[in-house]
C-alpha cells in the first residue's frame, strides 16, 4: 500500500503541476567535484611539504597558491567543459531541423523506426509518429533525445563553474586551517581533513543509492589513498629540499 504523500503527490493536478515546472537541475555533480578535488589536492600539498620536513610556511605559501589557481582552473575547466556539451545540442538540433526541413519523409521513418523498435505496432505506431511528427519542437527534441541520447536543458555553464570553485575553496581550506591559525600541526590537518573527506561522500548518499557511512568511507579512502602518496613522494625527496 503506498504512503500517503505518495499519493498525494500522484493526483492528476499534483503530476501537472510539477511536470509543467520542467526537471530540476542538479549541481551536485559539480560540488562533490570540486569539494573532493579541493581537499585531495590541498592535502596532498601539505602531506608532501610534511613529508619533505619543510617549514609551516611553506605549506601556508603552496597550499594557498594552490587553493586559488587550481580551483580557478577546476571551475574554468568546468565551465569550458559544460558550454561545449551545450553548444554540441546547439549544433544537432540545427541539423535535425535542417534535416526535417530538406527531408521530411526520412525523418519520419526514423521516428517510426525508432518507436517500432520500442515495441509499437500497426495502429499504435502510425498514432504516435503521427503525434509526433505533427509539432516540429517536439519532432527536434524526440530525435535528439532518441538518436543522439541528448536530454533537454542541463546546466547553466556559469552556475556549474561557480558551485565546483566554491566547493574547491571550501573543503581546500580545511587541510590548511591549523597552519592559519597558528596550530602548524599535520596531525590536526589530517584529522579535520579526514573528517571533510566523510562528510562530502556522507551529503552525496542524501541524493545517491548509497548508505550514508558507505559514501563517506569510500570518499575518505580515496582522498586518503591521494594524500598518502603525495606524503610518501615528500618522504622520498626531503633530501633534495634546500
């Protein structure tokens, strides 16, 4: 027996009202990026400046240019990355409509033949190629989304770029906030970065198939995997430090 918010959320009026508000767009993607890559990165330079027995203040001095221009290149790598996906739909969809503008008669055969291999039939099938077919927007998006397996909308290029720098800045500051604030301790930064590490896989369970402390060990044995081999390349080249 389904709960009672189920549904309530599946009366007709509820299922219009949120499907005429179009999908949600998630950042989440985007955050766990940059907030993983943040603390791995920064604690890697601590762990290799400790492990070359270097002063607080060089971690201070490597850790901070590396918090601000790694997490700028992240965020910018990202927003390249985000704004050619996008500029690719552009590219399809002019095609598709150039292709249904020259060649109507073959467009529609393929939305036939990709219905037809969905199961459809005789009747059922003329019905929808003919429903699709009969609005040009919803005849674009059906092959892009058929064809190319290209979904409508997706994020906002800037939006993307803005979430994983401040996830970058966030959790890369952890690592280095005992050397701030006049605690230079390794101890302290592995801990407190250790502890971001499950936090930010234990937040992405909220919204993943995945137990909340599965997440968080999985998320602290790979960002600990990361640093401890910075630590270990730091250990090996200590000599080599003035």
């Amino acid at each position: 027996m389904p709960s009672d918010g189920l549904q309530a959320s599946h009366t007709p009026a509820a299922i219009r009202r949120r499907l005429s508000q179009g999908p949600t767009q998630s950042y989440l993607r985007d955050f766990t990026y940059g907030a993983i890559d943040g603390a791995v990165t920064t604690f890697a330079v601590v762990s290799g400046v400790a492990g070359a027995q270097l002063p607080g203040r060089v971690v201070i001095i490597l850790g901070l240019a590396n918090l601000i221009g790694d997490g700028f290149s992240m965020a910018a790598s990202n927003y390249l990355g985000v704004r050619a996906e996008r500029q690719q739909r552009e590219r399809l969809r002019a095609e598709e409509e150039a292709h249904i503008a020259e060649y109507p008669a073959g467009e529609r055969e393929e939305i036939r033949q990709i219905f037809e291999r969905k199961g459809f039939s005789n009747d059922d099938l003329d019905r929808v190629v003919r429903v699709i077919t009969s609005d040009r927007e919803r005849w674009v998006e059906t092959m892009l989304a058929e064809e190319h397996g290209i979904s409508s909308g997706g994020p906002i290029p800037w939006r993307a770029a803005a979430w994983t720098f401040a996830a970058f800045l966030l959790a890369g500051s952890i690592p280095l906030a005992p050397f701030l604030f006049g605690h230079a301790s390794y101890l302290w930064s592995a801990a407190l970065t250790g502890a971001a590490f499950f936090l930010v896989g234990a937040v992405k369970s909220r919204f993943v198939a995945q137990p909340w402390w599965a997440a968080g060990l999985e998320t602290l044995a790979l960002g600990g995997g990361a640093a401890g081999l910075a630590y270990v390349v730091g250990l090996l080249l200590r000599d080599v430090a003035p």
